[in-house]
C-alpha cells in the first residue's frame, strides 16, 4: 500500500533513526534548562532512567545543530495497534528563557506543535492518529532550537496505543493542579494559607499551604533574658525573669535553671580517667557542680567500625572502603578500630566487606569467598544460564559440572513435511551420514554426547573424502580406457569390451560407490551439524544430547518448557505427529537412538538414520570451578 508517497516494508516497532538527539540522564550541561530527570510512564515521577534532549547553545557544544529529529521506521496495517482509537504518545520537557519549538511529523505533515518554555516539568502529549489508520505511516520528531542560552528540549517514552484518560486538578491556580491530567475530577484546592494545626496563624478553611506558616514559639518580649530573635510565634510561658547563669552545658559550673548567661562559665567538663575511650586531657571537672550528675566515661570497645553510613558506636560514621555499607563484621557497639596487624594475639578481626553471592555448595554458581547469601545468584536445575536452561548438575568431579538445554528447537518435524525453522528442508533432520557406518558415536553416558558428536563428524568427513577419492578413481579408470583403446580378454559369459573383464568391475564398482556415495554422504542438514554449527547467546560448543542426555532432559522437560516459554523461546513438541528427538548415540548400523517425548512418553526407539521425522534440540555443558554471580534483573531473550 502507498500513502502519501511512503512505501513500507519490513517495519519494526523499535527502529528510529537519530540525527542530532543525545541520550543522557540525571541533569543536562546548562544552568536554568533541561530536565533534571527522566520521566516513569506509569507514575509520572522521575524514573532515574535516560531521555533523549537537544542540546543547543551553540557556544559551549562543537556538535551544535540548528535542529535535530528523531525518524521512525514504517508503521504498517500489520501493526497490532492498527485500531480507530490509535494515538502517538510521548512525553517532552521544555524548560528554559530561550525554549524553541518540538513539531511531530507524520508522513512529512506537521500534525502537532509547541514553542516557549513550558516549565521546570515534563509534560505528556497524546496526539490522534484516526485519520492515518490503514495507512503506512513515518513518524519525525523535530526539535528546533532558538540558539540562545536556556534552550535545553527533551523527549522520553515514546509510545503508541490507545488514549489515555488522566484524571486530575485542572486549574492552575490550584496547588494541586496537575499539568499531566486531561480530565478534571472535581479535586482542585485552590484557598491559600498556612494549614500546620501548630502554628499560631493556621488557617482551618486553607486547602493549599502557601508557607506562611509561624511555627517558632518562644518569648518575643525584647526585654526578657529569654527573648528569642527568630521566634513568630510568642509564647508567655518561654519568658522569664532577668535570671542568668551559665547556660553552656560543657562548662563545670552550667547552670540547668539559668534563662540567660551572665558570662561566668568557666572550666570545661569531660572524662578525666585515663585510659577510657572519651578521655579528654584538656578536661579540669567531671561533674556538673550544680546539677550533681557524674560525666559519663565510655570504656574502648575494640572491632570493626565501618558502619557504612550510619553512627557507630563512636557516634560517627566511619566508611573505610567508601562503598556506603556496613563490614560483614561491623560491631555496632565498637568506638575503636584495630588496623589489621595491629592486634598480636589475634583477637580483633580487621573490616571485613560483605560479599554477596551463594552460599549453596549444590548450585553450579556457588561461591566459596561469599559471606552473604543471596538467593537470586544461585543457579539451579530450571534457571536460565549461559544460553540456556540447567537441567542436570553434578558435583562429584570436586568441581560443579552442568548440562544446559537451548530454549528452542534448532530442527523440528511437522506432520506436513515441513520444517518450520528451515523452510528449504523437507522437515525433520537426517542423523548423519546416511546408512554408512560411523567410527564410534556409543557413548550412552551424561557429558558424553559431545564425543559422539565428535565421531560424527569425523566420520562423515572420512566419508566425504571417499567420495573425492571415487570420483578421481573412476576418471582414472576411464581416461586408461581411452588410451589403451581395446584391451584383449572377456568379461565372463563371453562379452567383448574394449577393456578386460577386471577393468570392467573396476568401472562398474566405482559406478556404484558413486552412486550410494552421492545419495548417502550428506552432512549438510543433519542433526549433529545444526548442533555443531549453532550459535546462541554467543556460545558455539553445542552438541547433539547422548542417550542418557536425552532422557535427562525428557525428565527435565516440564522445568525447561516454563523457563523457554518465559524467556521466548518454545517447549518441546509432544503431540502424535511430531515428538520424536535425535540422540547422538548409535543404536545399529543403520539406526540411532531417539526419544518419544509425546505419544508413548519418555520410550525410547532406534530409528532410521535417514528418517526425517524428528526434531533436533541441541545442549552444552559448563564446569565451574568458583563462577561470578549470575547478571542480577537481567532478562534474555531468543536470538540476544
């Protein structure tokens, strides 16, 4: 279809062309411009994400641009949000004395504008797109700067989909006026004045603070000795008489009743044993002379005090390795940090980090050096890892050694004959190399299919080289013919031949080697070939399961079917037709091992090499010795 001269083919619903947009977060370079943020689509809060903005004051940016747009790739009919209610969303920051203009183009149309600044805020567009429904579409985000200083336009979270009711206070005299809502729900609150129930000027009708608030009580009267400058508020009962004294709570003779100070203060109290963590030499009384009351010394609590950035027991924070969490071993009641060395006899551990990992010696990701566990880092028969989904771990190496499963068929067999992963094949995969034997490929075992594989290969490539060797042996065979001309002798029963009756069967034989040669020698589409030349999740040492690796993953079939399914890929095949999968062990010369895992589940059959009718899932196997934590909030996808 074309409209409007645009032309659509292969769309996808992330391709944008940048030219001139920067991605950036947090604040932008300028003063007085920019967001501060990104923007959450669902709480229209900052996101602490990334945004696109234009940066354009010229002075300080070499890669200066008078104006900068962002370019869709085709929209087409196909797309799932072909409806009449269609909208193109976004969000857009305009803040700034010298604020240009953002324009969105469709097709090359201008169908939405704004110019100037728009305040210190994001502000959400939702724009119309009825008229362009079954139409191929181009959407142009186009921003255009003023060049001056404070010019600084974003956009964020580019969407399409249905309109979105925002209901909220319109009026923007409002204090709760909200600049994202379309549709006002009666909640504007728009009486000023101070609305704290403490402050001695609150206002019982306000509905909007507007920071008028008195709330320093003390007395106001000038004259008193208890007079305080900065209250608003008087109150009577925070005056007094003209009664002074010493009001420094560190001298020894502080006064606790005293209104004001007379400037008697004189020595200063503190700890005065030795030996005590709080001793202080400076210190000349240890008692508050009028209260009576003894100062307290703290005895030295020794350990580790890397409280992260809360108080320790010394009433600081003391982070040593800046990482703003507490040590593994952080005492909390601690006020004296023993450097490691320090400590003769051993007593005082020094800082210890936390190391977070797992501690479960059954995972194949278990950490030997981690002194807080966290279950999320372990892996486990169903996880996800290195490209796959475990289902077999084993430990008695001295070592975690694992079989993975790909979340997808590399082949698969439909009751149509046709392959759904690789339409030029007629369906199923071959086993390998025909009816011809193969070297080995008999190992039944766990972490044992990789040398069949092995073996397949090799022999299928011994049987490649037997076929060039046919080929060249027949030329020969028939270029000696040529020269020699007639050569005297019969074949048996009597034939005449211008070659003797032993050139004869040389011929015939090299016919017929080549002949099965050509038909059965074909690596190319079989099973341990696509395993072999596999790539998925940038891992290439797939291989074709063994026997007992097949039923291993047949067992597993229900963990690896929910993780693939989550992940995007998809489960085995089980219906009537097409629930058969390749092993890579040899059953017979003329058959291998492969296994139900639909109709008569779980058997296991010989068949044919050269039946096409079964489905190839491909597995690798890892050892770890003492792995990394796995990506935490990492998702992975079929095909990344």
């Amino acid at each position: 279809m074309v409209s409007d001269g645009v032309v659509c083919e292969g769309w996808t619903t992330n391709g944008w062309t940048n030219n001139g947009w920067t991605l950036n977060s947090s604040l932008t370079p300028n003063n007085g411009t920019g967001p501060s943020d990104d923007i959450n689509p669902n709480t229209f809060l900052p996101g602490g994400g990334r945004y696109m903005y234009m940066r354009s004051y010229p002075f300080y940016n070499s890669n200066y641009l008078p104006s900068v747009s962002m370019t869709s790739e085709c929209y087409v009919p196909e797309s799932p949000y072909n409806n009449p209610d269609t909208w193109f969303k976004f969000f857009y920051h305009m803040y700034g004395s010298g604020i240009g203009t953002i324009d969105v183009l469709v097709n090359g149309k201008n169908i939405w504008s704004k110019s100037g600044n728009k305040g210190d805020q994001w502000n959400y567009a939702q724009i119309d797109l009825a008229n362009y429904v079954d139409d191929y579409v181009i959407f142009e985000i186009v921003a255009t700067t003023t060049g001056e200083y404070e010019c600084d336009m974003a956009i964020d979270n580019i969407s399409i989909g249905e309109y979105e009711v925002i209901l909220g206070c319109m009026d923007e005299t409002a204090c709760n006026y909200n600049n994202f809502a379309n549709e006002d729900d009666g909640s504007c609150k728009i009486i000023w004045g101070c609305t704290n129930p403490v402050a001695c000027n609150y206002n019982s009708l306000a509905d909007c603070e507007d920071g008028s608030c008195k709330i320093i009580y003390g007395c106001m009267l000038t004259q008193d000795c208890n007079y305080n400058p900065l209250a608003d508020c008087h109150d009577q009962d925070q005056c007094s008489e003209t009664y002074r004294g010493c009001i420094d709570a560190t001298s020894c003779n502080y006064d606790a009743n005293a209104s004001c100070d007379d400037g008697s203060c004189n020595g200063l109290i503190g700890c005065m044993e030795p030996g005590m963590w709080n001793y202080d030499e400076d210190a000349n009384c240890s008692v508050y002379l009028l209260s009576g009351v003894q100062y307290e010394c703290i005895p030295i609590i020794n350990g580790c005090t890397d409280n992260g950035v809360a108080l320790n027991g010394a009433g600081v924070i003391a982070d040593f390795d800046l990482d703003s969490i507490a040590a593994f071993n952080y005492n909390p009641s601690a006020n004296t940090q023993i450097p490691n060395g320090d400590d003769p006899l051993g007593f005082y551990l020094p800082c210890q980090p936390v190391i977070m990992g797992c501690m479960d010696p059954t995972s194949i990701t278990y950490s030997s050096s981690a002194n807080t566990h966290v279950a999320n880092h372990c892996v486990q028969v169903g996880d996800y890892y290195q490209g796959g989904v475990v289902f077999y771990t084993d430990f008695s190496y001295g070592y975690g050694k694992a079989l993975i499963a790909s979340m997808q068929d590399i082949v698969q067999w439909t009751s149509l004959g046709v392959n759904d992963n690789n339409p030029d094949d007629d369906g199923g995969a071959k086993w390998a190399c025909g009816t011809f034997p193969i070297n080995g490929a008999v190992d039944w075992g766990l972490f044992e299919g990789i040398d069949n594989q092995a073996d397949i290969l090799s022999s299928c490539g011994s049987w490649a080289q037997a076929l060039n060797h046919a080929e060249y042996a027949l030329a020969q065979v028939n270029y000696a013919n040529s020269v020699v001309g007639t050569v005297t002798g019969a074949m048996p029963g009597g034939v005449s031949n211008p070659c003797n009756w032993q050139c004869q069967a040389t011929i015939l034989a090299a016919n017929a080697a080549l002949a099965i040669a050509q038909q059965e020698v074909m690596v190319n589409g079989s099973a341990a070939y696509y395993c072999e030349w596999m790539m998925n999740f940038s891992y290439s040492d797939w291989y074709l399961p063994s026997k007992d690796e097949l039923n291993q993953m047949y067992i597993n079939r229900h963990h690896i079917n929910t993780k693939s399914i989550l992940l995007g890929g998809h489960a085995f095949v089980w219906n009537e037709h097409n629930n058969t999968y390749w092993s890579s062990t040899v059953a017979s010369p003329l058959s291998a091992w492969a296994q139900k895992f639909g109709v008569q589940e779980g058997a296991q059959i010989a068949k044919y090499k050269t039946d096409i009718s079964a489905n190839v899932r491909a597995i690798r196997q890892i050892e770890v010795v003492e792995p990394p934590p796995p990506c935490v909030g990492c998702t992975y996808y079929i095909g990344d």
